[in-house]
C-alpha cells in the first residue's frame, strides 16, 4: 500500500489536480523501488505504463551504454530531453544497479564514470525542472548503488514480501476453485509460505497443478496401446490437499535469507 500511495502521489494525483501540486509541493521526481527479486516491482512500473497515460520510457543497461567514446553521455542527454520535450513521462530504469554503482571502485573505468556523472547532473536538471517529468528506478541490490543517486532519487521504497492476504490472493488467482478439491484449503498454505515471494508462489501453484497431471500422464502411458487416438483426451483431476503439501516441501523460498539485509538497509535510507 505504501508503494502505491508514493506512485499515486508521483504521477497520478498531480496529472488530475495539477493546481495542488505547485511549490513546495510538485511532485516527486524520482523514486526507487528495492527489495528481493520476485515482489513485483518491474509489474509496478508496468501498470505506471498502462496507467498513468504517460510517455514511457523502458531504460536497461543496452540502450544508454555505448562502445564508442563518449556515446553514453549522450545518450544520457538526449534520453532526457526526449523526456521532457514529451511530458508528462516517465524513465524507467529496471536493474539500476548495472549502471549506478558506487564510483571510486578499483575496477571502474573511465568511461562509466562519465557517463554516471552525465545520469547525475541530467537528474539533477529534473530535480530543478517544472515539467512532469518522473524517474522510477527498480533494484535488487540497493546498497551497491551511488550515494549521489540516492539524494537525487527522492522516494526510496521497499516492496517486501507479500503478506498472508496478498499470498492468498496470490493463490487464489494461480489455483481458482474449478482446478481444487473441496478438501484443498490455501489458507493454511498461506500461512506456511511466509518469506516466498510472488514468484516462488507462482512455482508452488504451478508444482500442486502439475501434480494430477502427472498422475494422469502415467496412466495414458500405461494405456498407450490400446487407446484410439481419435478419441478425447481424459479431463484432468482437481489439485488435493496432499498435493499442495507435496509443492510445498518440493518448493523452497529463494530470496528469504537476505530479508534482514533488506530491513537493515530500509531502516537507514529508506524513505516512507
């Protein structure tokens, strides 16, 4: 909910009520998106494109780094004064990490340098500029980023695990009603998933779904022979109780172990 408010606040509020959003109160032209992999954060930055009926543009690593000399600054450049000729936009930087790492490294070389002091002054251009130009950044891997970007980035907000609810909504969605017995209760898998993420829920739903499949697939195998190939296909069984606690001990959360790492890093650069 924190995560939406800020985006609400960033892009679409100011959109629909331009007047409120004057001095000291225009909007925030930059926010950061960190946490584990997995929690949703580029699927963030989709419905801010789907949304907001904004100018999107999808940044990686490969569309602003160049081999030749010098390219990358100017790609940076012309990157936001696309931005701003076409306002209201948005940047959105997924993986900012690859190009914002903290400067001064023994293995730096001269021309990522450049080309992050070129990202720095043109947000900092941003920061001073009225147009409706927003930067939302997205990032694993919060602590290898630059300090300079972390001022320049105004908004610094985790997306944590998904909570009990969110997990049953989650399971809900992968396994609706038609593909589970009556037997099969998610709110105890709910329970029993604390630190999965989103994506490691979409595994243990998609491991309970394939375990009728498989049931199914050794009996066509053993019948292989006498079946006519003509004939329709037998329907699939529902998934059971013992087939979510069979996905569960089959799946294990992926990203659990650097959760305090996350807390500790929220806790002293964190924003909300």
């Amino acid at each position: 909910h924190e995560v939406k408010r800020v985006l609400k606040e960033s892009l679409v509020m100011p959109l629909r009520y331009p007047e409120y959003f004057t001095g000291l109160l225009q909007p925030w032209k930059g926010v950061l998106l960190y946490g584990p992999p997995g929690t949703g954060k580029t699927l963030l930055a989709k419905a801010v494109a789907t949304e907001c009926n904004t100018t999107f543009f999808n940044i990686s690593a490969s569309s602003i780094v160049s081999k030749w000399r010098g390219d990358s600054e100017k790609l940076v450049r012309v990157l936001f004064e696309l931005a701003r000729h076409h306002a209201p936009s948005t940047i959105f930087v997924d993986e900012i990490d690859a190009l914002m790492s903290q400067r001064g490294d023994s293995g730096e070389h001269e021309g990522s340098r450049r080309m992050k002091t070129e990202l720095l002054v043109q947000m900092d251009g941003l920061l001073a500029s009225t147009e409706q130009v927003f930067l939302l950044a997205a990032t694993n891997l919060p602590w290898e980023l630059d300090m300079a970007l972390l001022r320049r980035l105004e908004k610094r907000v985790l997306v944590p695990y998904p909570t009990t609810p969110a997990r049953l909504q989650m399971l809900r969605k992968h396994l609706p009603d038609e593909k589970r017995h009556a037997h099969a209760d998610l709110n105890q898998l709910a329970d029993a998933t604390e630190g999965y993420s989103g994506s490691d829920l979409v595994l243990v739903a998609k491991e309970a779904a394939m375990r009728p499949l498989r049931r199914l697939l050794a009996t066509l195998d053993l019948d292989s022979q006498q079946r006519d190939p003509r004939s329709r296909p037998p329907p699939l069984g529902p998934v059971d109780a013992e087939d979510l606690a069979a996905a569960l001990s089959a799946t294990k959360p992926t990203v659990a172990a650097h959760a305090e790492k996350y807390a500790e890093w929220a806790r002293d650069f964190g924003s909300v």
